[in-house]
C-alpha cells in the first residue's frame, strides 16, 4: 500500500475564481478612500483618478491574464519572475525578492483591510485607539480560521461573499439612479480644471489611493494550481473582475455624489453609509453599513487566500524556507503559510493606522512586482514565441508600455513610501546573497 503526499485540487471554476478576485478588489478600500480621493483631487475632477486606476488596473491585468494562463501553478508572481528571467539566472533573485517583500506587504495589505473595518465601525459607535486595536486583530484571527478548511469550501463561501458586494453597490447606484440625477457629477467633472503640474501632482496622489482599490483582480493567479481550465479561466476571470468593478466604482461615485456634494463628500469619512441615510433613513443607513463591513471581511479573506500560496510555491520550489512547503494533512492547504501570514498581519494591525499603509503597499510592489513582470512578459515572448500561448495579450505591446509608464507614475506619486521599497529590495539583495548556497542545496535534496 502505497502512500500519497497532500497536493492542490483543482476544484476553482469560473464564477468562483471572478468572486475572489473581485471580493479582493473591493473590500473597505473604495468605502474609506472615496472621500480621500476628492478631498485630494480638491475640485469634481476627482473621478479622472478613477478613470487613472480602472485603465491601469485593465492594462495590467493583459499582462497577468497571459502569464497567468500560461503558468498557471501557485505562487503567481514567484512564478512568473523566476520563468521569465532564467530559472538559474537572474530569474532565481527576482523571484526571492518578490518572496521577500510579500512576507513584509502581504500581511500589510491584510492589517489594511482589518484596520480599515475598524475605522468604518465607528460609524456606529466611537471606538479608542485600543479598541480599534482589538477589533482589526479579532478580524484578522477570524480570517485565519474561516481560511483553515479545504479550497472546495473557501470556493463556495467566496461566492456568499461575494453576494454581500454586489448587494451594497447595487443599493448604491440603484439609489443614485432613483434620485434622478446621477449624471450630475459627469457633467462638471471639467469644471475650474486647470491642466497644471499641480493637477498632475494631485492625480498622482490620488491616483494612489483608487489603484489600492483596484489591487486584487490578479488574485486568481496565486491560486493557479487550484483553478479549473486555467488557459481560459484565469483570464476570463481578470478581465471580467476589471471591467466589472470599474462599472461599479465609478457608477457608485456618481451615485453618492449626485446626493452628496463634493464640498460636502470630501469632509465625511463615511460619505457612503451618510449617502444611504439621506436617501433611506438611518435604520437603511445601519443596514448598508454591516453590508459594507461584510464586504471588508470578504476582502481580508481573499487577499490572505492568495498570499498564502506564495511563501508555499517558493518553499516548495526550493528557493525558501522549507517549512512553508508543508500541506495540512486531511485539508490539502499551506497552513504553515496561512498561520505566519496571519501572524504578522495581527502584529501589524496593532502597530500601523491605515493612512500609513496604503502608500506602503504600491510602493514595495511596483518596482518588485509588477514593472518586472512587464518586462518579463516580454522576455518570454522574444524566447518563446507566442505560438502555444493559451492566452494571448491583446494589442501587444501597447497593454505593456502603458502599464510600465503607468506604474512609474504612481511610484513617484508615493513619496517617501518609495523610499520604503528601495529599502526592502536592498535588504532582499543582501540576505539572498547571503543565503543563496542554502537555497541551492535545499534544491538539490
């Protein structure tokens, strides 16, 4: 009787693999970034901001969708970085750094969307500082144990979470709409527009805050080696997640604004739950409120499902800790992966505020992560051809060259987050240097 280690099932179809992207996309972000963004933009040509997201988020996602369709494996960019630049070359640094800063920005990105329910929970209640402490680590360790079951399960429970999503902007627009003049804020969106290098400046700081909305819609990648039909899946799902939650953002700014001016909008950090309130009442108010904190909770779930196969493929490819390439026996998940993730993440919603991370989170990724990864869709298209592609980008090379000036543009709109990234690639340079004839043995085990 012979004995069979755990691995990955593919059991993720098409409409599961498009709700945990999407349930990742919008969690807290566009709730408690909406008056940020106007508040930045100063005037009602805040929505170009959106427009700037929802074109760089579709330009990227072609980029993804080929990669994705054509390795589709866990690890998502681990993955495509170590293919793309030489599996024994420059492809091996890459793809540990992208490892390395995922084990810092992964769990950031999970304190942003538990800091951010706690921030929004206090439109019922006024929390202190440690209160809210309490709540986003609570968030965080309920995430963990909703995560610690079989994918089949987390594919079906997507799907209900999901739901809670299309509920809340469902509510929103259809209010909007029922108003009768929702198309209001379209038509002054030019109005005391002066194309200056301060509106550039200021729609690049606010061009920030709408891509972290956006971040998500290539989370299906990380689950590669769990998705059905991958060569068509991955893509269908990418794209329809952009397309979709751009329909949304932006019909759902239109919406609150078409109520709430945006003199008005740019002061109130719950501008949505206050939109539903003069439209329904504040019992409807309450109501659209515990939706839209389902929805945080939905995002923090995908986004910790995803990560969790990163630390997973790279241990399990030889090239990190081997502890992380463990399975849990009977579930057939990286738990190991899932717990120290989690960890980290609880750690850090005790130490950070959520307007400290969200810079954070673009920077450390741009350089790293996506700009390597559009010159690596490049390399591997002049090595390999296109011929067996299962999906190819379309307008080649356009998707790339825009999604490269693109990245380049918000990473200086960072700041001093920017600075933050040069750190952490320098000090993945060093410790992999460092401990790169570790790696090499543990390969050859």
């Amino acid at each position: 009787m012979t004995s069979t280690s755990p691995a990955l099932k593919r059991k993720i179809g098409l409409l599961q693999a498009t709700s945990i992207n999407m349930i990742d996309m919008v969690g807290i972000g566009p709730f408690v970034v909406l008056y940020l963004v106007i508040q930045i933009s100063a005037g009602p040509h805040f929505l170009y901001a959106w427009f700037v997201g929802a074109a760089l988020s579709f330009a990227d996602a072609m980029i993804w969708s080929e990669l994705g369709a054509a390795y589709p494996v866990a690890g998502g960019s681990y993955n495509f970085l170590k293919v793309a630049y030489g599996e024994e070359k420059w492809g091996r640094f890459f793809s540990f750094l992208y490892v390395w800063q995922t084990m810092i920005q992964a769990p950031l990105v999970m304190a942003s969307a538990a800091l951010g329910f706690a921030e929004y929970l206090n439109f019922f209640v006024p929390l202190s500082a440690w209160a809210s402490k309490f709540v986003s680590g609570a968030i965080i360790i309920l995430v963990v144990i909703a995560l610690y079951r079989k994918i089949e399960e987390i594919g079906k429970l997507s799907i209900i979470l999901w739901s809670c999503m299309i509920i809340i902007f469902t509510w929103i627009i259809g209010a909007g709409i029922f108003h009768g003049k929702m198309m209001e804020p379209l038509k002054h969106i030019n109005d005391n527009l002066v194309l200056n290098q301060l509106f550039f400046v200021a729609l690049g700081q606010a061009s920030v805050k709408t891509i972290y909305t956006f971040l998500g819609y290539y989370n299906v990648c990380y689950l590669g080696g769990e998705i059905v039909n991958p060569g068509k899946n991955i893509p269908r799902s990418m794209l329809i997640s952009v397309v979709g939650i751009t329909l949304l953002y932006v019909a759902a700014n239109l919406s609150v604004t078409s109520v709430i001016p945006w003199q008005s909008a740019m002061t109130n950090k719950y501008v949505v739950s206050e939109f539903i309130k003069i439209i329904s009442g504040m019992h409807a108010a309450n109501i659209a409120t515990v939706i839209i904190l389902m929805v945080a909770f939905a995002s923090l779930f995908s986004a910790t499902l995803g990560y969790s196969r990163v630390p997973y493929a790279a241990a399990k490819d030889g090239a990190f800790f081997s502890v992380f390439a463990k399975l849990h026996p009977t579930k057939h998940f990286p738990y190991v992966s899932l717990l120290f993730l989690g960890g980290v993440a609880f750690i850090f919603s005790l130490l950070f505020k959520m307007k400290h991370v969200i810079d954070g989170i673009l920077a450390m990724r741009i350089l790293v992560q996506f700009i390597a990864q559009a010159i690596g869709v490049v390399l591997l298209r002049k090595r390999n051809g296109t011929e067996n592609l299962p999906f190819k980008m379309w307008l080649y090379p356009l998707p790339v060259i825009i999604s490269i000036l693109m990245w380049l543009f918000v990473f200086f709109s960072t700041g001093m987050a920017s600075l933050l990234a040069v750190l952490l690639i320098s000090s993945g340079t060093i410790v992999f240097y460092l401990t790169k004839n570790l790696w090499r043995k543990q390969q050859e085990l």
